[in-house]
C-alpha cells in the first residue's frame, strides 16, 4: 500500500500506456468504491463516470479526443461527467437519513427547500459550475486512487465535446468535464516533470 505523499508525487499524467493490459470490472470497483468519498456540494454527487474498453468505441473517443495516442493505449477511457441538475436528487440522497431517524421530517423539508432554492436562483451559468466543479474534485479523487492501487491516467481536455455526447450517448443535462486514460505508463515515453512555482508564487494570505 503507497502512503499519501507517494501517491501524491508519483502521480503523472501518463503519455504512453502499455498496449494489451486489460482493466478488469473488479480493479475499476475498487477504484470507484473509493471515489464514492470524494466531497461534493450539498453531498449531491454531481460526478457520472462512463467507462469504455470495447476498443470499437475507444477509437469513437480517440476520433472526437483529438485523435491522442494515449485513448487508444490506455487500458480503459473514461469521461467523466457532471449532472446540471443534480439539486433535483436531493430527496433521494436525503432519504435514507430521514428514514434512519438521523435527521427529522423538519430538517429534511428543510434541506431539500434550501437545496432547490440555491440552486434555482442562481440559474444554469451556476448549475453548470457546479456541475463541473464537483465532478472535476472527484476526477482528481479517481487518479489518487487509481494510482493507489497501481494504475496510472491521464487527465485530457482536448476533446470535442459534442462529439464525444454523441459518441457516449450522454443524456442532456450531464456536462463533459474531463477524459481520463487509465493503464499502465510506457515510462519510456514519459515527460520531464513541468515546472511548479514555489508556494510563495501561489498562495497569498489574508489577501490576494
Ligand atoms: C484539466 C486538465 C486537462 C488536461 N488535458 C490534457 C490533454 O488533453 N492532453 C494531454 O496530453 N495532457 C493533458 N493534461 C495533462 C497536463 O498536461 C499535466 O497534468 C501537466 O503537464 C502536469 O504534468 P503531471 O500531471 O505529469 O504532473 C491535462 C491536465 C488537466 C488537469
């Protein structure tokens, strides 16, 4: 098991995957029974996560991906998505609570009037923020975790992003926010580390 700070700073975007290492459900429900603990705004889990390893479809992705070498290398391509409307979910998620007796009926109507509230008067610019905001914090979780557990990816946002809702028959309302190749690096045609700026030259106290 790598601690923290290995995963951390072993984690590259990778350029090149090996060729012919299959990704299996079970490695990718490890992964994902992982990402489930990612924060998310009013815990609305906005992310949707469609997975393609049928190599017919991969090369769809890798047409409307800019035509990247690492879609067609990686062992498993992955868009991940955020839902504009997923505000409307939060009966659903806070059920389970209610029923369980951890929150009361006051509480409950409570967060789901001011769930839809926040939502709806800040219109479609805030829900699609949100909707990539949040599905971009669990994307990163997804590439921690992947790492953990031996696998590395490769965040992409050259992509089309109408071709690609075509390609994967995403539903209105879910939002393109990252691809992710997922596979094991080709180290050999690994990228010198870029540059990172100091703390200093990023972070600001008090004021910016
Ligand atoms: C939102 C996002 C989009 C990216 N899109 C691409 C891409 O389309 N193609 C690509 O080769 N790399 C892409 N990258 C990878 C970056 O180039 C890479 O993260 C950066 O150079 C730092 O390298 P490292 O991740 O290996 O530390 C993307 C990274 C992020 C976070």
């Amino acid at each position: 098991m790598k601690d923290f700070v290995s995963v951390v700073t072993e984690r590259r975007s990778a350029n090149k995957f090996n060729t012919g290492v299959p990704i299996e459900d079970k490695e990718l429900h490890e992964i994902f029974d992982l990402v489930k603990y990612a924060p998310s705004s009013f815990n609305l889990q906005h992310a949707h996560y469609i997975v393609v390893r049928d190599e017919a479809m991969k090369q769809q992705v890798y047409e409307a991906a800019n035509k990247q070498y690492k879609v067609q290398t990686a062992s498993a391509v992955i868009l991940v998505l955020g839902h504009m409307d997923a505000h409307q979910n939060v009966e659903e998620i806070n059920e389970g609570l209610l029923n369980l007796g951890v929150i009361n009926k006051q509480e409950y109507d409570f967060t789901v009037s001011a769930v839809h509230q926040f939502y709806e008067e800040r219109g479609e610019a805030f829900k699609r923020d949100e909707a990539i905001r949040n599905a971009n914090l669990s994307a990163m979780l997804f590439m921690l975790a992947a790492k953990e557990k031996g696998w590395d990816s490769s965040p992409m946002i050259g992509f089309d992003p109408e071709a690609i809702m075509k390609v994967l028959n995403v539903p209105d309302r879910y939002v393109p926010a990252l691809l992710i190749g997922i596979g094991q690096e080709d180290t050999s045609k690994r990228r010198v580390r870029g540059y990172r700026k100091p703390v200093g030259e990023f972070v600001s106290y008090e004021r910016f």
